[in-house]
C-alpha cells in the first residue's frame, strides 16, 4: 500500500513536469519576443532608459508552499546571504512566496511582503497578481528599485534582475535600417512593454520553479522509499536473527527435557 500510494505521487509529479514543460516553452517564447520588440526600439531610442543609479534593491524569492522537497527552501536564504556578503546593498528588502519560506524567515524584519505560493501549474496566474501588486506597492512607496528574483532553474539557482528591464540591450546595436513606427512616444510605450515584459518574465520564473519543485521533491520521495525499504530489510534481518537465537535455544533445550524425562523414568522402574 506504501509503495503504491508513493508510486501514484511519483507518477503525478512526473505527468505535471510534463505539462510545465509545455508551458514553461510557450512562456518562454513570450518572454524572447518582448526582448526582441525592446531591442528594435532601443537600437534607435537608447536614451529613453533610465540612468542606473544607487538604488534600494528589493529581492524576490521564490519558495514552496508545502514541504517534503528536501533542501529547496533552505537553499534560498542561504545563497541570498552569501551574495549580500559579497556584494552589500544600501537597502535590501525582501518578497517571499510560498509558506515553508514564510515560516524560514518569520522573523526577518527586511521581509516586506509574504505571497502565497503554487503548488500546481494552473494557480501560478493566481500567485502572479498579488505578486505584481506588491511590486507596485514598493513602488510607490519607495520609488523605482531593483528587482532581483532568485528561483531554483533546471542545474541551480538562478539570479535574474527584473527591473530595471532590457539592460543589457543598452548598447546593442540596431538590427534594422530604419526604425519602429509608434503611435506614442517610445517611452511611454518602453513603459507598457516593462509592464509586459514583467508579467511575462514572472510567469516563465514561476513555471521554472515549480518544474524544480517537482524534480526535488521527486528525488527526496524516491530517496524516502529507499531509506524505508533499508530499514523494513534491516528489521527483518533482526527479526529473523532473533528467531534462530529463539530455535536455538529451544533445541537447547529439547537435550535436557528428555534427559529429564529419562531420570524420572528410571526411578519408576526401581
């Protein structure tokens, strides 16, 4: 029954990575195509980014909301301090998702809002919109920061800066000869692109996530199962060890009963 009721767990998680699959690649597609449509506009429109300056940085962190998925919430605080070490911020506040983080950093006063998390694909658009709300909150009371996201990718964490966007097309050169026509001004419409581009970026993040989730907490069921079978073959070997002792004994004691049974018979026969 055990085995079974794992096995069914198992295979479920194997069936939702596969589903997170396709969506995690058609998200992904999303995500290149809003850089590609940044890129244009800034090959021609570098100026409209802002300048970076010293900037209160917020982090995002991306946890679990149930357990039993070994080192995956643990591993979050531990890298996220090692990185302020090395490189210290001015001000770092902190978004969790998910309740076993939560409870991780119940005390930690830089957290500045706790999301609830997702546990199957289909609640991930749920979790986004309380978490887009936040950033916005942030925003508006501090005015704009950097966004840096940490998140469990397919071989290790992964540290993706949000916002500012597009940095890293600042100096890319035109890939046309002429540039995009707009109906607005390129920087109001670089502005609904972030706003795009924000949602997209977070829905990609949020699937990665949860298709490591699944791989965790596959590898610790499966390494559960072990560890149990290893101890029901160990309890076993004990049981069978005591019950030799116990028919040894027994024979043991078969000698001495008849060798009783023969004294006691002799002294009928005088």
């Amino acid at each position: 029954m055990r085995q079974a009721g794992v096995g069914h767990t198992v295979q479920r998680r194997v069936f939702g990575t596969r589903k997170l699959g396709c969506y995690l690649e058609a998200q992904q597609a999303v995500v290149d195509s809003i850089e590609e449509v940044a890129a244009d506009l800034l090959g021609f429109c570098t100026d409209i980014l802002s300048a970076s300056g010293e900037q209160a940085t917020t982090y995002l962190l991306i946890g679990t909301e149930r357990g039993f998925c070994g080192d995956f919430n643990h591993a979050l605080p531990r890298r996220l301090e090692s990185m302020l070490q090395a490189h210290p911020p001015n001000h770092a506040r902190l978004i969790t998702a998910g309740h076993e983080l939560h409870v991780l950093l119940e005390d930690d006063e830089r957290v500045a809002a706790r999301i609830e998390g997702t546990s199957e694909a289909e609640e991930v658009t749920a979790v986004l919109n309380p978490l887009v709300n936040e950033l916005s909150k942030l925003h508006e009371a501090h005015g704009p920061g950097s966004v840096q996201c940490l998140y469990h990718g397919a071989d290790d964490m992964v540290l993706q800066e949000l916002l500012p966007p597009f940095k890293n097309l600042r100096h890319a050169p035109p890939q046309f000869a002429h540039p995009p026509e707009l109906n607005q001004p390129p920087g109001d419409f670089l502005l609904e692109l972030t706003g795009h581009y924000l949602v997209a970026a977070l829905h990609r993040i949020l699937y990665t996530s949860l298709m490591a989730e699944n791989h965790h907490r596959i590898a610790h069921l499966d390494g559960a199962v072990r560890h149990l079978d290893n101890e029901a073959a160990e309890l076993t070997r004990r049981c069978n060890a005591l019950r030799q002792e116990e028919i040894v004994e027994e024979i043991k004691v078969i000698p001495l009963s008849a060798a009783s049974l023969g004294s006691e018979a002799g002294k009928w026969d005088h």
